[in-house]
C-alpha cells in the first residue's frame, strides 16, 4: 500500500476518531487515502472501556451514548454532598464498542479507507514519508507506507517527568435487588473512601437507571494495586458506604491511566505523528482524555484539508500544562488534601467553569480566580520548588 495518504496505528479513541474525520466528505476537497491498523485479538488489543466528557446536548456522538446526566455530585470525606447542574451542558458515557460500531458505520465503503490487523513493532521514516512495520494474526511480515503516520499506542515508557503518579481503577457494571441510584446524578468523585498514604483516593457512580450503575474506586497514587485489593476497596465501598444491599455484577473494567508533567513528543519523526495519550491528549490532573482526542483529531484533519502539515496540536494550553505540574507535585508531596482540594473547587466555583477550566478553555482572568480558591501557600511553594527539580525516567507503577 505505497500509494495511502495516512496510516493509523491503533483503532482506540484516537485511531477511530482520526479515521473517522479525515474521512468525512467535504465539498470540492479530496478525501484522504487512510488505512486503519488494529492489534489482532488478544493481549495487544484492549478491553472494552468507558470515556467520559462533557459538551451540549446533541453531539454528533449522541446516538452512541450509553447514558448521560444533567447534574453531578462531589461529596467530601465527612458526606457532605456539593450538587452542580453545568449551565448548558452534559455530562456523557460513551462505551468504546458502541463507538468503535459509530464509526464503522460511517465509515463502511468509504472510497479510500482500508482497515488492516496486524501486531506493529516499529513505526518509522522513509524517504517519502512513512513507514509501519509488524506482523499479522499468522506471523506473517506486514509492511505499510504513506505519505503520513499516526501512533496511538500507549506510550512505553512514560517520558521523564519531576512528578509521575497513576490514575487506576477498577469499576463493577452492577445490577442492584432494590433501587439504589438517582439516574439523573453522576457521583464524579466520593471521598467517602480509606485515602492512601500519598495520593488520594475517591469512589465513581455512573447510574444507568435506579437498579443499575457503574461504580468504580479509583486512585491517584505511585502505583497500581492488586485485583483483589481493588474488590477489597469496592466491596467496602459499595456495601459500607453506598448501602446497596444485594448486587449482581454484570461486568467489570480496570485501567491505568498517567498522570504525569512529562513531555509527549507528538512528531517523533518527519513524516510521524504521535495522538491520544501518546500525544498529550491526556489531562494531567484527571485523566480525561477523549474531549481532547476529538480536538487534535479535528485540527489534523483540517491540516491535511487545506495542504498543510497535518501536525497535532497541544491539547492544552501552556498555561494549562503548568497548572497541572503543581497540582500534581503538591499532590504527590502531601501537601494539599486531594479530598479537601476538589471538594472545595466544587463548592467554590460554578460547575459550568470548572468543567471549561478542566477542559483548558477559560481565560486566564478566570484561572486566576480559580486559583484564589485553592491552599494558595502550599501551591506557592510548589510554583517555587519546580524550576529546581530535574526531570528523572519514571518510576515502574506495578502493584505497590
């Protein structure tokens, strides 16, 4: 295939959300020649996965949803509950395999677009353009060039940071004898659960109806945690602290997701491209990645449109990034009380903002503010220690 415009290694978020809008017809415009690289079944090719944004009513996702909510809750450490109702948006549930058949659909017998399987080992320059090189399901050499390439795996290993922690989790789809939730109320953070010595730690409910819901325990800490210390924590969670009496568990989801001030290369190479958490499309201080995803995909695609480079943008704001370096190193040093920390950013200011603040997109009037509603000595010290640290290769996040 010598003859493609891009390839995409990877059919996650990025992948498909990539594929799907450089191959959205456009009127007197040229639709580019993609093929589409997916790991074969099996390890390399990840499980079904939940992603979470927030954005107007009547996305062009919309019909792909699983659920979404109006209003969303934080509770502190002692219960208390702090309910916000984000002016003009919606918190939505996307589940990867209802995606992953959105985007299909649209792409189904799109002149251009091919879709390959094969385990990648190296994605690299070659005079021209680019070069993917792997094996498929049979072991057999598979050999890919265009004139541009996209990398969506996960980075491995993180690059060097100052600070390094994980966002991990592990959540039940479970099914309750009596109704337990309000579908109408997303659980953001509940930090009604035993906090780990550095980091924090908080419960997640996504109600489907009154009888079902995700309930996840996540943690922000050095390093991921054993599967039955993760039952430990949301069988505690979901008995002691929710009181859901009797459930069924009807599936269950785990991840790791980086929290890191490390810098992702997003063009490793001339003809190169890195996108999704590969490209720094994660936010550092959350995790929420796909919002971020739809925007580097979007610019890249009106790159490629208009005879441009089709580099990715930065998902953030540089104002943004530094915000999230000492958010994250006042985290990882004790400092502040992550609890205490987002529980008073919801009580303090408007959902609506803090959502636009989350997603990079206030002003730095509004920033500023935020700012004021924080433990302003401790993120001063931070602000003051971070120029001195040097950036180190981050540490392994296996079960601590």
């Amino acid at each position: 295939m010598r003859d493609q415009d891009v390839l995409i290694v990877g059919a996650g978020a990025a992948g498909l959300s990539l594929a799907h809008r450089l191959c959205l017809p456009r009127r007197g415009a040229r639709s580019p020649r993609v093929t589409l690289v997916d790991a074969p079944p099996g390890g390399l090719r990840p499980p079904e996965r939940t992603w979470c944004y927030w954005e107007p009513p009547g996305g062009e996702f919309d019909e792909a949803l699983a659920t979404s909510w109006e209003w969303l809750r934080v509770r502190g450490a002692d219960g208390e509950a702090v309910v916000g109702r984000p002016a003009g948006l919606r918190y939505k549930m996307l589940r990867s395999g209802a995606f992953g058949a959105f985007v299909e659909r649209r792409l189904d017998g799109r002149p251009g677009f091919h879709r390959v399987t094969a385990a990648v080992d190296t994605v690299t320059d070659v005079p021209g353009g680019a070069e993917v090189r792997g094996a498929d399901a049979a072991g057999e050499p598979v050999v890919l060039r265009a004139r541009w390439a996209f990398d969506s795996r996960p980075p491995r290993p993180l690059p060097p940071a100052r600070t390094t922690l994980v966002q991990h989790f592990r959540g039940w789809f479970l099914r309750t004898g009596r109704p337990r939730f309000d579908p109408a109320v997303a659980d953001l953070m509940d930090f009604r659960t035993p906090q780990p010595p550095r980091g924090l730690s908080f419960g997640y409910v996504l109600p489907l109806g009154t009888r079902e819901a995700l309930v996840e325990y996540t943690e922000f800490s050095p390093a991921v945690l054993g599967d039955e210390a993760y039952d430990r924590a949301l069988d505690h969670y979901a008995r002691q602290v929710l009181g859901l009496g009797e459930w069924e568990v009807l599936s269950v989801e785990q991840g790791v997701i980086p929290m890191t001030d490390g810098r992702f290369p997003r063009r490793p190479g001339a003809a190169v491209f890195r996108v999704g958490t590969a490209g720094g499309a994660t936010r550092p201080s959350t995790g929420y990645t796909f919002a971020a995803v739809q925007r580097q995909a979007r610019a890249v695609a009106d790159a490629w449109h208009r005879g441009r480079p089709p580099v990715p943008p930065r998902p953030y704001p540089a104002r943004s990034r530094a915000m999230d370096a000492v958010l994250l190193r006042a985290l990882a040093t004790g400092r502040v009380d992550g609890a205490a920390f987002f529980t008073g950013l919801f009580r303090e200011v408007p959902t609506e903002r803090l959502l636009r603040f989350l997603d990079g997109r206030t002003g730095v009037g509004e920033d500023v503010a935020i700012g004021l509603r924080t433990p302003v000595p401790a993120m001063l010290r931070t602000v003051a220690e971070l120029p001195w640290l040097r950036r180190r290769p981050s540490p392994p996040t296996g079960p601590g």
